[in-house]
C-alpha cells in the first residue's frame, strides 16, 4: 500500500471504500477495508445471510476512526464465490482462510450473530495469541451445530 493509499484509506467509510477482491482456497472473497492502515485489524463476521452491506455503516464508520476495520464476504454469501458452508466450523474455515490470504497474524473479531459462533469457533481453534473477541446477539456454539435445512428450503 502507497502513502497515497493510506491516507485514502484512512478517509473511507463504509459507504465509500471499494470493494476488493482476493483469492485463494477456490474462493474469491470480497471485502473492504477501511480506518488507518496501522493498528489491529477488526474484522467483522456478519449474520445469517448477511453481507457487507448489511452491516450499519454509522457504527462501522465509527470503528474505523482509529483503527484498521474489514468487513467482507464470506465463501458463498453476497459478492464472494464458493460453496456456503453449512456448519460454523467450514464457516470458521472459510474465515481464516481470507485472514490468511490478507497475511495477518493478530486480529480482532466482532461477530454478530451467528457471526459471533463464528468468531468463537476461530477463538477456539486459533486463539492461541493475544485476540479479543465481540459476540453481540450471539449464542454457544457447539462442534457438532450445523444450520437446519427442511425439504421446503432445499427447493425454495
């Protein structure tokens, strides 16, 4: 990233930061970026069904006054490709592959939701260095949680 990119980054909201795309684990994630360029990153893990622009971009634009905030898509869900999971753990999968492709070795979660058994079972797995994890209107996960799916929604 230029100096250029930086201080145009730091300028970003919500609203207004391109989405980026990158690849890798057959996936093409989508996700934008903004706040300072330094800091720790927080990375958001959306709701059932949400995607980045679903997120309220008064309490994104908010976050990312003083530190590095990415919102994006995981595998499957809005502009990314892929297979959506269908069980927290693929979801977590999915998740540390993109923080992987993005080179980070220290982030911070807040997930929302479902978003929220995501970021626990990321805690879980790979929590092992200094990682503060939000889950607001989350729950427990368990290893074994999948989503239900009725005949009815299969052919919906």
């Amino acid at each position: 990233m230029t100096d250029l990119d930086a201080a145009t980054s730091e300028r970003m909201t919500l609203e207004t930061a391109p989405t980026r795309y990158i690849e890798g684990g057959g996936i093409r994630f989508a996700y934008r970026q903004l706040g300072p360029s330094t800091g720790t990153p927080l990375v958001l893990l959306q709701h059932f069904s949400g995607n980045i622009d679903a997120w309220d971009p008064a309490v994104v634009n908010a976050l990312a006054l003083d530190r590095p905030v990415i919102a994006f898509d995981n595998a499957g869900v809005g502009r990314s490709t892929g297979k959506t999971p269908d069980n927290v753990a693929a979801m977590a999968r999915d998740a540390v592959t993109f923080l992987d492709l993005l080179g980070f070795s220290k982030v911070d979660l807040l997930g929302y939701s479902l978003g929220g058994c995501v970021a626990q079972q990321i805690a879980a797995e790979h929590g092992s260095g200094p990682m503060r994890v939000a889950t607001p209107s989350s729950w427990r996960t368990f290893t074994t949680y999948s989503l239900p799916v009725s005949p009815a929604h299969r052919s919906a």
